[in-house]
C-alpha cells in the first residue's frame, strides 16, 4: 500500500479514509468506546420466593424474589458489573395515598439491599426514590383534594425514605421525582445522621415522557389520574434542563443524569459540557422494548444496533448509561 496503483498524480491531499483502512487503524482513532464501566443495570425485585416473571413489555427482563435477584446480582458482578439500581414491585395491599411504606425499615426494598450488601457487598447498590412504586394513585408526590401533586411534603416523605435506604446499606440513593429541592433535603438529612458517604444520583433532567410505559408496566406504577407534566419536565425545553441541573449540583448532586437518554442526546450534550460532575444517562424501557420489538420481528440486527445506540449515548457525553442492555452488553465486552 505505500504507491498509488493510478498512473496520474491525484489531486486529492486529505484521505480521512486512511485511517478506516483496517480494523486495527480503525481501532486506533476510535474516540469513543463503550467499556462494562460505563454501565448500570436497573432490576425489579417483588416479594415472595424462588420466582421470576418476564415484562410483557420489556422482553428479557424480569421482575425477580429476592433469593433469585440475590442469584442474578452474583452473576452481573461476576460479568464486571459495578452497580445495579433497584426498583420494587409493591403489592397494592401495601399501598396508600401517601407511600408510608417506602421508609418501612422491613420493607422490601430495604430488606433487598440488606441481603444485597450482605452476599455481593462490592457491587455499588442504586435505590431509587420516588413514590410510585407506593401510592395507591401512582404519582411520585403526595397529592390533595384535588388531585394537586404537593411539593414540600412530598419532600420530607423522600427524605425518610431515602434515611431508609441508607440505613439498609444502600451506596447511593437516585430520587427520580422531580420534586425542587429535594436533593438539598437529602443532602442535609443524610449528613445529619452521620451518612456522609451515601451518594446521591440526581435524576436532574427528567423529562414527561412516553418513554417510560414498559417501565409502569413492570412495576404496576402507571398514574391512575392525570400525567407527571407538573413534575417532569417538558420535552421541549433544553434550557430548563441546565437550571434543574446546576439546581441539583448546588444541593449536593455527586451525579447527575438525563432521562430518558435517545431523544434527548442534544441534553446529554449540553449538560456535559457545562459541569464537571459525571453525568448518567437513562436508556429506558421504552427505548429498550423498541430495539427488542424490532429485533423479535427480525427487522433489525439486536447486538449491532443495541451498541450503536449505548455507544451514542456515551459519544454525546454520557459518562454513565443505566440499560436493561447491561447483561447482555457486559457479556459482549467480555
Ligand atoms: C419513577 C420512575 C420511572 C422510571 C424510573 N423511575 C417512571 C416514571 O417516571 O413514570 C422510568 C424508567 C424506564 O422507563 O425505564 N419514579
């Protein structure tokens, strides 16, 4: 490869595709790649024992007891995992209008990550906080006779959960309920009983999104009245997603995160070039069962196109992707 077969000189001086010549080259001058690190595997756990259900929607992921997720979580450390964010399935007796069992100290997920930190205590254990996994009307907030999603004493019940979780053992705690100044709330109330070192991974720009329905599916969460648009953010609004940022950074965020993540690259984006903190980006359900609904009718390739999309999200700027793909990616990567 070193002379031009033509005979003539040729008049062009840059030939970017030198460089995409052969894998190795190629490998070379890749600028971004995808690496087990970057990933976060979110998984459901429901009560009872020695069973796993599969997600209608969600084809591959499985709400799991919490003897089998134990099983589970043994075997995404062993892949390379590093962490894993919970999210339970509560059963409707234990739901009332204000989410009082989400600081049950005996609760199910308080219980999980107990047992969690007890079997693989080296994988970094994500709760998420956040009511509607515990409201009979399946918004993240309190409400009022009207049907009103209420702010501050939404708050003060995601600081006795997110107590709750770091008191059961848990690494970080993720609130994903747009709540304004919930972090701060979190921040001063884990410092105040001595949980200096429990992280907080702020969902700081989370977007009303459609996104979400296999997820509600999964968790029998979906809103009986109503949508989360007086919470969640408008898909419009890019500007609005940099204030709620700086907002959560200035409370005390360690990381913050942009949900869901594909439509919402330019934020991802954005975000990474205005903060030095890491930023996670959410690949969710919807996101997830699209690939996996194409893939079932054999329309797309599933592996190619599932890394084309993870390896987006980190080229705009993702540090961090929570992906129900984490199994399959890590298995992959090897
Ligand atoms: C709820 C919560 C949702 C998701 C994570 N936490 C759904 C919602 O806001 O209604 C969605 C995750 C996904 O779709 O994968 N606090």
């Amino acid at each position: 490869m070193t002379s031009n077969p033509d005979s003539s000189v040729p008049n062009i001086t840059h030939r970017p595709r030198r460089l995409r010549r052969t894998p190795a080259l190629r490998r070379m001058v890749k600028e971004t790649n995808l690496s087990v690190n970057d990933l976060i595997y979110p998984l459901f756990v429901m009560e009872g024992e020695g069973k796993k259900v599969e997600i209608t929607s969600m084809p591959g992921c499985y709400r799991y007891t919490p003897d089998l997720l134990l099983e589970e979580i043994a075997a995404v450390a062993e892949l390379g995992i590093n962490a894993i964010a919970l999210f339970p399935v509560i059963s409707e007796s234990k739901k009332d209008d204000t989410g009082s069992e989400s600081y049950n100290p005996e609760g199910l997920v308080q219980q999980t990550v107990q047992a969690i930190k007890q079997a693989v205590p080296q994988i970094v254990v994500i709760t998420d906080v956040a009511l509607d996994p515990f409201t009979t009307h399946g918004h993240d907030g309190l409400i009022d006779e009207n049907g009103t999603i209420l702010n501050d004493p939404t708050v003060e019940v995601l600081v006795k959960m997110a107590l709750s979780q770091a008191e059961s053992g848990a690494d970080m705690v993720a609130p994903s309920d747009m709540m304004d100044g919930r972090i701060g709330a979190i921040r001063k109330a884990l410092d105040a009983e001595g949980y200096i070192n429990v992280g907080i991974l702020a969902y700081s720009a989370k977007y009303a999104s459609a996104y979400y329905g296999p997820f509600r599916d999964a968790l029998d969460s979906a809103p009986k009245f109503g949508d989360k648009k007086t919470y969640q953010m408008d898909a419009g609004n890019a500007r609005e997603a940099i204030k709620e940022t700086f907002l959560d950074i200035a409370e005390g965020a360690d990381i913050v995160m942009v949900k869901p993540a594909l439509a919402y690259l330019d934020i991802i984006h954005q975000i990474r070039s205005e903060t030095n903190l890491p930023v996670a980006a959410y690949n969710v359900s919807g996101e997830y069962a699209m690939i996996k609904a194409a893939a079932q009718q054999g329309w797309i390739d599933e592996k190619q196109v599932m890394l084309e999309t993870l390896l987006s999200i980190k080229r705009a700027g993702a540090d961090l992707i929570l992906t129900y793909f984490a199994k399959e990616v890590a298995m992959i990567l090897g």
